[in-house]
C-alpha cells in the first residue's frame, strides 16, 4: 500500500489538504494510511485525477494509425508525461484494410500499457463530409453504414467507444441505432449538417460532438447547423480543442457560457508530432508542417495538434476564466462519464482507479501515476 500524506488534492468538488491510500485502487481518504508507504510530493504540488484524452491520432513519433502495438505503446508513454492516464486511439479516414490492420493492433494492445491506459477506439471517420473533411482523405470517405462499423468493432474487439459521422448523409440512421445498441458513443462531426438534421442525430441518439467549431457547419441567424446545436442542446457533448489556434479564446469562452460545465470534454486531437521538435510530420500519408505549436498541411489546412492536455486545462482556466476545479473536471469526470466509466475513474473517490496526475501551480506537470503505479516523474 502506498499513500500520498498530508497533500493538497482535489476531492469531492475542491482543492484540499488530505491523506490519500492506495494500491491499484483508492483505499482511503483521510485515513487507512498507516503503514503505507508514502510517496513524497514537491511542495505546493496539487493531486488531481489522471487526465483522460478521448480524441488523440498519436504522440512521441507514432500514431494509431500505424496499426502496432509498439506505435500505441510509444503512445502511451509520451500522454503519461502530460498528465494522461487512459485514452482512445484515434484513427482516421483511410483505406478499409488500413484501418482495420489500427484497429486489430488495439484489440491486440489490450488495457494496460507502459504509461496511459488504452480505453478503446475513437473512430474519426471514414463516415464523415467531403465538405468538411478537414485533413482526412476524400478518397477514403465512405457513407455512413452500420455493417461496415460492426466490421470494424469486430476488428478492434468490441473495444470502439466513440464514432464521429456526418448526420447528413445516408445511412446515418443505422449507424447512430449501432452505436446506440452497442454502448458507443455517436459523435456528429466532421459535417455539413443543416440545424435540423444535427438536431435529428440527437433525437435519434448521438450524444457527442466532435472538436467543436472545427470542421463543421457554422452557426448563422437563419441555420444554426451543427455547431449551433453542438451549443443549444444539452444532451450533446462537446469536444474542444483548447488551444487557442483551433479555436480562439472567445470562441471558448463562448462555449462554456453556453453549456453546463459537465458537457465539456477537453481533446488534444494530437497527432505523431506531439512531443517532438518543430519540422515536417506526417498524418494519415500527407505532409504536415508544424511550427510554433501549429500542425499544418501544405495548403494551410489545420492537421490536428500538438497540444499537451495540462496545457488544455490550464488555458480553460487562464483564457476562460473557468475555476481549477471546472477545468479539471473538463478532462477528468466529464470524458468518465461521457464514456459510462465515472464510477471507476475521473475523480478521487474510495474504491475508483489509483490514477493521477500532480500539477504545479502553473499546471505543469510533476508526476503521474497509473494503476498505482508512477509512470512519470518530473521533479
């Protein structure tokens, strides 16, 4: 048994001084920490629960889409040091054999790796607009199907949690009573969506929204499309890429006033440059650029991030004005639950996952811990 002793924590809605047991699991707060062996903390370091990144493609030089497990290990390692501890391999639109060589590597990978946890699959794509299909191939772009998506989930071990589709294209129907049937989330994204028809995949079941304001219809006075029912509708969960270069501060700032704090789910949507020094990348076979935090194609089409999800939440706090506690909880309790897994993970609570991430007061991070386990130490 270990314990983190008389540390600053962030239990039961705020930030405060606690003892914390654990193992595998948290086995008690302020208490049952005798004979534990304890760990030692900087000083002013705060506790919080591990970060949880529902929208990531890769890090540290590999990406899901390199269909191994040595690529989702190296993952895995590089989101441990940001404060990650479990996460969805992202895939992207790309041949059918392609993806389905990523997702038999997932299935294969299994739950535990060197550092985050591999939650499953987010699939983001082929099931998308050509319209706004952002940096993924047009070639690729499949109609929305429900037999294709049982093939995939087949292919991945029953392990995809999320899909992001166009709800205006055909078949779109079968898939969102798929996912609905099978415990996964339909994500709208990716979308030319009028208002009506975003708010028709919500009446039919789709409970998420994919890197809001990116790559889908934009709000107008006459059709909200997708991003103003991504705003209005609170059974949608909205993804959001805090960086302020996907989406600008205000436009963040936007989002929280609209929703209630819990349907926000802080994304990195990070691709294999994460990690690495600036210069050329690649995603999904095209060239990316990446210069001064910004990943870009040739043409200067936004390719995903190389956003670090301490820095996410810290921007939450800092360019939007929400508390350390709402932005935390931004990417720790509100993925759980968008995912069905807050009774085991994304707050600290008896009984839940020993999974944390220790921040500085400038939110960097100290250290993280997996399982119980320390899988990354700064200090």
């Amino acid at each position: 048994m270990k314990a983190f002793k008389n540390v600053r924590a962030y239990i039961d809605g705020k930030v405060r001084t606690a003892d914390i047991a654990f193992d595998g699991k948290i086995a008690g707060i302020d208490g049952g920490t005798d004979g534990a062996e304890a760990e030692r903390l900087p000083d002013g370091a705060i506790v919080t629960a591990g970060f949880i990144d529902t929208h990531v493609h890769g890090a540290g030089g590999a990406d899901a889409m390199d269909g191994t497990t040595d690529a989702l290990d190296v993952i895995s390692k590089t989101l441990a040091r940001e404060g990650t501890t479990a996460f969805l391999a992202t895939t992207m639109t790309a041949p059918r054999e392609q993806i389905l060589s990523a997702l038999r590597a997932v299935a294969e990978y299994g739950d535990e790796g060197n550092g985050a946890q591999v939650l499953g699959v987010h699939l983001e794509g082929p099931f998308i607009s050509e319209k706004y299909k952002g940096a993924q191939r047009a070639d690729c772009i499949r109609k929305p199907s429900a037999e294709l998506l049982a093939e995939f989930n087949r292919a991945a071990g029953g392990r995809i949690k999320t899909v992001t589709f166009a709800p205006e294209q055909d078949g779109a129907d079968g898939l969102i009573k798929y996912c609905v049937d099978n415990g996964i989330v339909a994500s709208i994204g990716h979308t030319a969506a009028t208002g009506d028809q975003a708010r028709r995949a919500a009446d039919a079941g789709a409970r998420g929204v994919t890197h809001t304001f990116n790559a889908q219809s934009p709000f107008s006075h006459r059709d909200v499309g997708a991003a103003g029912v991504a705003l209005g509708d609170d059974r949608l969960v909205c993804e959001l890429i805090a960086d302020c270069i996907h989406v600008s501060a205000e436009a963040m700032r936007v989002l929280a006033r609209c929703k209630p704090t819990g349907k926000i789910v802080l994304i990195t949507d990070a691709i294999r440059a994460k990690g690495l020094a600036d210069g050329e990348s690649e995603l999904g076979g095209q060239a990316v650029f990446v210069k001064d935090g910004q990943a870009r194609l040739k043409d200067g089409t936004l390719a995903g991030s190389v956003l670090k999800m301490n820095v996410a939440v810290r921007n939450m706090a800092e360019e939007v004005g929400m508390t350390f506690e709402q932005a935390v909880d931004c990417a720790t309790i509100n993925p759980a639950r968008k995912l069905g897994l807050q009774d085991e993970r994304g707050s600290i609570a008896v009984g839940k996952r020993a999974d944390f991430a220790v921040l500085d007061k400038d939110y960097n991070v100290l250290a993280t811990f997996v399982n119980g386990k320390q899988v990354y130490r700064n200090y």
